[in-house]
C-alpha cells in the first residue's frame, strides 16, 4: 500500500523533538520548580501562585481554537515560528514584571505561546508535511519529547541552584530564539517549497473514515472522552504524591511516582513498535481502559506498596498513548482538512478542563476523603471508555462497506 511505503520526515520530527524538548521543558516542566521563589518575590502563598497558572491555563485553553483556525490559515511552520519569538517575549516578561498584574500578564502569555508552540501545532505541522504517515509521524515525536520532564526537571534544578528563577527564564527565552525560532522557520520554508513542487491538493489531504452523517455526533463523543482523560490526569499527576501518602504508603509515595515517566516512554515505545497494525480508534479505547484500571489498582490494594508500584506503571501506560491518540484519532477519522482547527477546539477543551481539575480533586478529598474521590475519578474514565466505544460503532458501517470492494487488500 502507498500509505506503508512511504517514509516518515525523520529531519522534521528530530527538529520537532528538540523543540517539544525545550517547549514542554521551559514552558510546563519548569514552573513547580520555581515557582515556591516565585510565591516569595511576590509575596504570595504557593496556593495563589498555582491559582495564577490555573488561571493563565484556562485563558489560554480559551484561545486555542483561534490559534487552530491560524494554524490552517497561516500553516503550523509560520504559527510555530511566530510562537516560539512569543515564548521568548513572554518569558522575559515574566522574568521582569513588577508586580503581580504583569507577572498574570505574562504568565498568560506563556500559556498562549504555548499553543503555537506544543504538541497540538506539532502534529499540525506534521500532518501538513506528509499526512498520509502522520500517524507514525506523532508517535515518533512523543516518544521523543516524552523525555522532557526527565531532561529539564534536572536542568531547571541546576540552573535554579546558582541562578533566580528570573535568569533561569531569560535563559529559557534565549533557547527559544536560538533554537526553537530558526528550526521551526526552516520547518516552515520546507512546508511551503513542498506545496509548491507537488501542488496544495497533493500535499494536504487524508479522506476522512467517518460518513458525514455521524461526524459530529463522533467528534462530540471524541472531545468528552478526550476531555474526562485530561481531567483525571491533571488531577492525579498534581496530586500523586500526596494520594500516595493518604493511602498509607508514607516515603515509598515518591518512590512509586518515579515510575510514572519512564511508563509512558514505554508505552510511546511500545505503540512504535506494535501499534502500527491497529485502528486509532482501538487504541484510543485501550488508553482509556488503562486509566480506571490503574485507579481500580490503587483503590483495590491500598496500601500495598506492589499495588501502588502497579498504579503508576498502568497509569503511565494510559497517559503515555494519550498524547499520541488526542494528535491519531481526529486525523484517521475526520481527515487532514481542517486539522488545525479541531486540534484547537480539542485543546480548548482539554485545556479548560485540565486548568480546573488539581481543585477539583483537592476538594473531592477534603469532603469525601481520598478512596471516594479516586472512586469518582474512576468512574468519569469509566464515561470516558464508552465514549470511545460509542465512535467504535459508529465507524462499524463504514468499515463493512469498504471491506466489500477490497478482497485481497489484506
């Protein structure tokens, strides 16, 4: 077959690797570091200056959609080239701002910034480059930023150890504009002297696999699915340690969490290798299986220490194929056209739900305490799982009708 011979762009998606490296690690990975000093030069508690981040979350979840509808317009390169000098900008603002209102500022500028700059313009850019192996394409890079946490938890610390947190940012700002900028502007040049050799049709088009009758029920379907997962893994990510501990596990809490990154490495690994065979739809449905099995895991042996070691591995598991899936799925069912777009309103929607969820969990376990809230978390990953088998049917048809003319294909 066509779409199995040819070649996944390993150029752009090493280049996009470094700068999903250097994007997730400056922009995400960085703030719980530094932000108790943060707290301290702004004379605020740790609670308002992760309330701050919520805040500039949800704004920024809030604008995706319109950065998505740019990324069709304008092409993933420019948009990326342009956000990685908005992330400098935004960074250097925060480094300098007086006061808290312009620290909100900027921090709001950062979390825009990083929507044109993150895995939702990543995977445009990569469908827009060659969209018939973008699948692979995706998981390719996730396996690669998958190491940004590992690669600048540690740099961030070292940095932080000679350094404020204000040199630390303006030289994240620096690694923008030296590094991000330039890669993502040869990107870009090489997105558009493709479309002009093969012409626009040929460069942007993958058919959609769903009838018009049911794709917007099916992405409906999509966006809540999506939209429970991100709930409950901004929820446990924030609080895993603190979970741990109220279960009973004492020091062995961190310990467990350790486990969690290299999990979803693993899993990214795992699909590169033998993923490939199987529809995104069903491993969309086996990534949210994953997550209220591990919730019934914790839930089941608490405390057991080889029950929490379980948890971690089969969360990080599911949250590891959920990068790949929320970029997979809305490609193998709605197309290339217009995937810009989706992925705005896919991230809007994540985004908005992530910013809310670590309160919605403290809470939950305030007033009910931490078994029911877990059992509760359980339960929306639950939804979300039917979600994903609702679109299971609704790409039944379809797939019947296909099979008839195409015997020998398998």
């Amino acid at each position: 077959m066509t779409i199995s011979a040819e070649r996944p762009p390993l150029a752009a998606i090493a280049a996009l690797g470094l700068t999903q490296i250097i994007g997730y690690g400056s922009l995400y990975y960085s703030f719980s570091i530094l932000a108790p000093d943060m707290a301290r030069d702004l004379n605020w508690s740790s609670e308002w200056i992760f309330g701050a981040l919520s805040a500039a979350l949800l704004i920024g979840g809030l604008a995706a959609p319109l950065m998505g509808t740019w990324i069709d317009r304008f092409g993933a390169g420019r948009i990326m080239t342009s956000g990685s000098a908005i992330a400098a900008a935004a960074l250097i603002a925060c480094a300098f701002a007086p006061g808290k209102i312009a620290f909100i500022a900027a921090l709001i500028g950062i979390e825009v910034a990083s929507n044109l700059v993150q895995y939702g313009a990543a995977f445009a850019l990569l469908v827009q480059i060659r969209p018939r192996v973008a699948q692979r394409s995706i998981t390719y890079l996730t396996l690669i930023a998958g190491f940004a946490s590992t690669i600048f938890w540690p740099i961030t610390t070292a940095l932080h150890a000679h350094l404020s947190w204000q040199n630390v940012y303006l030289i994240f700002a620096a690694l923008h504009l030296a590094i991000c900028l330039p890669l993502h502007a040869w990107l870009s040049r090489g997105v558009s002297e493709t479309r002009k050799r093969t012409g626009e049709a040929a460069a942007k088009h993958v058919e959609p696999s769903l009838q018009p009758s049911v794709r917007r029920p099916a992405f409906i379907l999509m966006v809540t699915g999506f939209a429970l997962e991100s709930f409950v893994n901004a929820a446990l990510l924030v609080h895993m340690v603190p979970v741990m501990s109220a279960l009973g596990l004492g020091a062995m809490a961190v310990v467990v969490g350790t486990l969690f990154g290299p999990s979803q490495v693993l899993s990214r690994l795992i699909n590169m290798v033998f993923g490939e065979s199987l529809s995104q739809v069903i491993l969309a449905i086996i990534c949210a299986v994953l997550l209220p099995a591990a919730l019934v895991v914790l839930i089941a042996t608490a405390p057991s220490v080889p029950g929490a070691l379980v948890f971690a591995v089969v969360f990080g598991l599911g949250s590891g194929l959920n990068s790949i899936v929320y970029g997979t799925l809305p490609l193998a069912l709605f197309g290339s056209d217009g995937y810009g777009r989706r992925q705005g309103q896919i991230m809007s929607v994540r985004l908005v739900v992530a910013s809310m969820a670590p309160f919605a969990l403290a809470f939950l376990m305030g007033s009910l305490g931490v078994s029911w809230s877990l059992s509760i978390a359980a339960l929306l990953s639950t939804v979300a799982v039917a979600a994903f088998f609702a679109i299971l049917r609704l790409t039944r048809p379809i797939a019947r009708s296909e099979a008839v003319p195409n015997p020998g294909e398998a």
